[in-house]
C-alpha cells in the first residue's frame, strides 16, 4: 500500500482554522463562566474578555469569509448525500477493523460527505444563531433606536445564544474526537498543522 | 480599575497581535490616579462682596430670633416672601402628579408619626419661629428663620420644645444632663451668616425622625466632615460639595423632593443657562445617561434599569453611625420597678427599647432593598382607609419592569408597628409631647394620645387604638462610593444575588436556565462518553489486531 501527500489546507486555512479554535475556546470558558456555570475570571473580566474575542472573531470571519469566495473554497460545503451511508458504516464498524476509508481526499473535495455536512450545519445553523444572538446581546442599548426594543427580550436573546453555545460545545467535542478518525489517527491534525496529508493510494 | 484595564487592554493586544490584524475594539481609557493627597481643608466662605460684620444693621444685640429676621428682610426684602412659598416653610405640598396632598403637616409616617399637637418639638426644624400650635401665622415675614440654614459659626440651635427658636437663656441641654447651653449670641451668628452647608442643611436632615442617623440611612452626621470612601463628592478634602451643589435653589426653593423624586431621569446633562425647570439633583444632571468611559462590560447598558444608586452605594449608613430600622410602638408604656418610664440599650449601644416610645431596631453598612420605582409615590394619608390585616405601604414606591419609565432603587425600608383607629382602619394622630394632659411621653396613655390629636386636627375617631404594621420606603441616593468601591458585577451576577428578589430582570449569571443547562450539559456529556467509548473500542481492536 503506498501512500502519497496532497497539499489539502492552506495557509491561511491553517491560520483561520487555529486561531477561530483558540477564540472559540476561549469564547466557550467565558461564555459559560457569564452565563453563570462557574467562576472562573469573574463576572466583569468574563464579560470583558468575551466581548474583546468576539470583536476579535468578527474581523477575522470578515477575512476568511473573503477568503472562502475569492478561492471559490466555499464549494467545500455544499452537501452531498452520496457515501454518507458508508461513511456512516465506517465510524460504527470499519474503523474498528482497519476497513479502507470510504472516501478519498482530494484538493477540490477535502472533506467527507458526513464532515460536509456537519460542517455545514455549523455554517447555517449554529454560527447565524450564535451570531444573531450575539450580535443583539452586544448591541442591546441600540434596540431602541433600531426600533427593536418593542420585539426583543434580552432573556429570550441570551437564551437562544446559550442554546447555540450547547450546540457549539457538542460540535467541538465531537470534532476534536473525529479528527483522529482520518485514515490513521493523526493524519487529519498533522494536515491541518502543516497542510498536508497523506493519502492512500 | 485601573489594573483591570490594563489587564484588558494588555490580553487585546495579545489576540490581536497573534492574529495579526486589529480588531474593532472599543477604546479603553486609562485614567491617570487622582491625587488624593490635594489637602484642602473646608475653608470659610471668603469671596463674597459683602461681609456682613461691618453692617451696622447687624450691630445690635438682638434678644430673639425674629429680630434677627427683621434685620435680615430691611436688606433683602423679598427673601421672607420667597421662603413662605417654600415647603421649608409651609410643610404642605400638593404633588402636581397624584394630586395628594402632602408634605411633613399632612403625613403621618412610621417613626413619631404626626406632627399636628406635636408642634413645640416638631417646629424645632422648621424654618420659622413660633409654630407652636395650629394658629401659626405663615404670612409674617419676621418669623422666618434665615439663622438656621445660613449660620456658619455652628452655634446656633432650635431646640426641641422651644416652637422653633434657640435658647435665648441658659438651658439644661440635653434635659437631664446636667449640661448647660449658654443663651445663643445672635449677633455672632448674625454677622458671621453665610452660605449654607453641609451642617446647617445636616441640622436637620441628618437628624430626621429625631435624631442623628435615625430616619434616612444615607444621611447622618458622618456626611458633616466626610472621608471620601465616604461621599466621593462631599469628600471635605477633595471635592468637598456642599448639599446645595446638587440641590440647587431657585427662589429659595430647594432642588430635589421626596414628594415628588425623579426616579429615571432621561434628559442627560443639564446644560448651564438652561430655562429647563428640571431637578438638578439628580445624577445624570451632571453625569449624563452613559457615564462610563470603559465600557467594555456593558455597564452603560444598565442605566436603562438601574438608578445609578444601585452600583454606587454599596450599603447605606456607611457613616459607622446606626440608623434606625424599626419601630414597634405597640410596647411602649412600660416602667421599670419604681414605675418609672426606661430606656434599654441593646448590645450595640443604641436604646432599643423607650417607654415613651417603645421598640426599636438598628444597623449600620446595611445593604438596601431594591424595588422598581418610577418616581411616583401612593400615600397613605390619614384620611385613606386600609385592610389591618395586611402591612400598610405608607408611601408605597409604584413601578414596574414594564412601564417604561421605573428603574430598580436601592431603598430603606423601614418597619412600623403603629397607633391606628380599629375601627375605622385609618392612620391617627398622636399627641406625643405638647399637651400636658394627654401627651403620650407624659401620661402614657394611647387612647387619650389619639384622641386629643384627632380632635386637634377635627377627624373623626371610634375611640379604639389599636396598631397596624407599616411600611415605610426611602431611597437610598447619598454616600455615593468612590468608583472602585461601586459593587462589582459578580453581586448581582450570580445564583442569589444582590437583585435576585426584583421580578422582570433577565441577569445573566444569576442560573437563569437551569433546564437549558441541564439539556445542553447531559447532551454534551453523552457526546464525550460517546466519543471515549468509541476510541476505546478502537483502541482495543487495535492492540488485539496489533
């Protein structure tokens, strides 16, 4: 069996994908720790620090989004339902007996259809409702002057923020634990360290 | 704060810089550290055009007060006309709102309750000589007391049981103590007279339900002299405001009134030369509506909701002086052995009980109660029937989250048990100290008390005393902290904290969501078993295939 390496994640991508990681974790133990799970920096450093990330994250999804449509790299996320079944059989059999990897990486198709798809969810699902949320919970002395006040409630606001950061912290467990389902278990992290990842031939 | 900024300002720059680009991030200030060490002792009034020693008006050895007066009003000949429009003078307001009306002559509250048939010991605050009954003439100009608000010597006194005046003969002062006050000088006082300040106005104001730091909570004798931990505004060696640098005065009619209060005042700063006839004693006058420059934590998002009052004054009687917490007259009356009346003093050193007037409670550093407020206030008038059964509001603070314009105040709630006619349910008027045969203090006896004081204010009375439960609100507004001594967020922003019982706040930190909690840990904790019994079973098909 040879194996031969393919330049999958670029630099940017790596630099995006570390540094969204670091925030969001970060963004995660304050979070919480503002939502009242446990104490940690304190009420006030929580709050302040948290606010200072998602400024921070903000601008730097200002240039991945660039990114991602100048490059045309957006495509990576459209869905396919093809092979999510022997992806699926893959995860709850294959992998326990050295079965091959159902799909194969190539630089147009990085990810397999079940990371594409959850990938996606992230995308359209749990980021609009962190973002949104966020977004409202960071601006909310404006409310009234952009005629909002009369239809938003901070509780309802803060709730759906906190639903999106469960979201996000069940995503995040999982990722962390796929990433060592490539076809061995480091491949996925070494590519996204150094972009490149072996292949199987 | 500081520190903290610098913390802030020092973890932004290390996102920013790892990410290589800067974010949007809102300006932090870093503010220089007062000096605190300015000293500037309170210094006598010295840049006014007139000194009054050299008026030969003033030259006089004047016997009473009123004479005094007379003096005053040849030069300043509208100022006794000004004053007789005052609440200072009429104790007697009609709130232009509710149209109650109030004032100290018509309310009855919860610590010596009324002030019609108490007047010789009542008028001792009121700004005028002689109100000892109710044929007081409000129109005569010479008895106007300018004395007691613009003395600066500090040795001018109205005494309780003296209808207003000072002693103008040596007295036994406080009775029984075998202390003498001279007669008052009134020529001293009258040539050394002045602005007002923090004592004359604290004469007073900070003696309020009789005596020092017995009503308010946040005003007592402390404010006279104050540290700065104390009054970050009136602190003597820094800022050092005098009352009237907020409770400004216009005709002299003073700034800022419980009986009408500005709860949430939305007009920002006043600006100087402003025709608008707004109170000026209020915070925002001065500090605006987002007075936050570092605002990184959102505090200026909470002036929306919270007086300012609420993070600002951590606790009222900071003074280390007891204000009084509760009044329970229904025990007065008892006498020691010897049938005489007693006075007992609790571990704290205050009287906590007084047989002319019963129980009491005190404390000091107490943190307030907070409740919504939109400035409107629902008297309880002796005219207004209630249900006994239940804790009768006497000035009842209205609000809610949802009207738009309360903001939550920190308050003092103080407690009554008090003299009520059974069967009219209505609050009564007391004959305390004046009247030989019925007061209170002198014969001990409810029904006669309270039936000579309706009879003095021509209401009518079933004959049957009993006492009713009271309630009391005050808003918490002076001893503002320094900054650093605000509260800080975690008082509120936790499971129990310090706004826990207000209804209609959403505080985050405070568990909110406690299923949702439970939901979004349980599913993420399934998530992590999944996952680590998943890499076992892979593990372990890997060392056995290996």
């Amino acid at each position: 069996m040879s194996t031969e390496r393919i330049y999958i994640f670029k630099r940017f991508e790596r630099f995006w994908h570390w540094s969204q990681a670091l925030l969001i974790m970060f963004m995660m133990l304050t979070g919480f720790e503002v939502h009242g799970l446990y104490s940690l920096f304190g009420f006030q450093l929580a709050t302040e620090y948290h606010t200072i990330a998602a400024w921070t994250l903000v601008s730097l999804w200002v240039f991945a989004i660039f990114w991602h449509f100048t490059t045309g790299e957006w495509k990576q996320y459209i869905p396919t339902m093809q092979k999510v079944d022997a992806m699926l059989k893959f995860y709850l059999t294959g992998i326990f007996t050295d079965a091959p990897h159902p799909f194969k990486q190539t630089t147009v198709r990085k990810h397999n259809p079940l990371q594409r798809l959850a990938y996606l969810f992230v995308l359209a699902m749990i980021n609009p409702l962190i973002w949104i949320s966020g977004w409202f919970y960071l601006f909310y002395s404006s409310w009234e002057d952009w005629g909002l006040a009369g239809f938003l409630s901070l509780e309802w606001v803060a709730f759906f923020h906190v639903v999106a950061a469960f979201m996000m912290l069940i995503f995040f467990i999982a990722h962390i634990y796929l990433a060592t389902a490539g076809h061995t278990v480091s491949s996925h992290i070494k590519a996204m360290i150094t972009g490149w990842e072996d292949i199987e031939d | 704060m500081s520190l903290i900024n610098k913390t802030d300002w020092s973890l932004a720059m290390l996102l920013v810089a790892s990410l290589g680009f800067v974010g949007l991030i809102q300006t932090i200030e870093v503010q220089a550290a007062t000096d605190s060490t300015g000293a500037t002792t309170e210094k006598k009034n010295t840049n006014s055009t007139a000194d009054h020693s050299k008026f030969k008006e003033l030259d006089v050895n004047f016997k009473t007060g009123p004479e005094v007066t007379k003096a005053c009003i040849s030069c300043h000949t509208e100022a006794a006309k000004q004053l007789h429009a005052t609440k200072h003078w009429k104790w007697d307001y009609i709130n232009p709102d509710t149209k109650q009306r109030l004032g100290k002559h018509n309310v009855v509250n919860n610590y010596c309750t009324s002030v019609p048939s108490n007047y010789k010991f009542c008028s001792a605050c009121h700004i005028g000589y002689g109100w000892e009954d109710n044929k007081f003439d409000f129109t005569a100009e010479e008895k106007v007391d300018c004395l007691v608000c613009h003395d600066t010597t500090g040795k001018y006194k109205k005494l309780p049981g003296l209808a207003g005046h000072p002693n103008y003969k040596t007295m036994e002062w406080p009775p029984h103590s075998g202390k003498f006050r001279p007669p008052t000088d009134l020529k001293q006082v009258a040539q050394n007279i002045g602005k007002t300040s923090r004592a004359t106005c604290g004469a007073c104001h900070f003696r309020g339900g009789g005596g020092d730091a017995v009503k308010h909570g946040d005003l007592d004798s402390s404010l006279t002299n104050p540290k700065k931990h104390l009054d970050v505004h009136m602190d003597a060696q820094g800022l050092n405001f005098t009352c009237s640098n907020c409770h400004t005065s216009d005709n002299h009619e003073v700034a800022g009134s419980r009986y009408q209060p500005t709860a949430n005042d939305t007009k920002g700063h006043l600006i100087p030369g402003s025709q608008d006839k707004r109170n000026t004693a209020t915070c925002v006058a001065c500090h605006g509506n987002a007075p936050h420059k570092d605002d990184l934590s959102k505090m200026n998002e909470h002036t929306g909701k919270l007086a300012c009052q609420v993070c600002h004054i951590p606790a009222y009687a900071r003074g280390n002086k007891h204000t009084k917490m509760s009044w329970d007259w229904s025990t007065a009356g008892k006498m020691d052995e010897q049938g005489k009346p007693v006075k007992v003093r609790g571990s704290d050193g205050k009287v906590k009980y007084d047989s002319k007037k019963g129980g009491f409670t005190h404390d000091r550093y107490v943190i307030p109660e907070y409740q919504w407020f939109n400035g409107e206030v629902k008297w309880t008038l002796p005219d207004d029937t209630f249900d006994p059964n239940e804790v009768v509001k006497i000035n009842d603070f209205l609000g809610s989250p949802d009207d738009g314009k309360s903001r939550v105040w920190p308050t003092k709630v103080f407690r009554g048990k008090q003299m009520y006619d059974k069967v009219n349910n209505k609050l009564v008027i007391t004959s305390l100290s004046d009247d030989k045969e019925s007061a209170l203090w002198k014969n001990f006896d409810y029904d006669k008390a309270v039936k000579f004081g309706m009879d003095y204010v021509g209401k009518e009375f079933s004959g049957e005393v009993g006492f009713v439960k009271t309630e009391m609100s005050w808003p918490i507004t002076h001893m503002v902290a320094p900054k650093e001594d605000a509260i800080d967020c975690g008082q509120c922003h936790k499971e129990n904290g310090r706004l826990a019982s207000v209804e209609g706040l959403y505080i985050p930190g405070a568990n909110n969501t406690p299923l949702l909690d439970k939901l979004g840990l349980g599913v993420a904790f399934l998530t992590l078993m999944g996952v680590l019994i998943h890499g076992a079973i892979r593990y372990f098909m890997f060392k056995r295939g290996g």
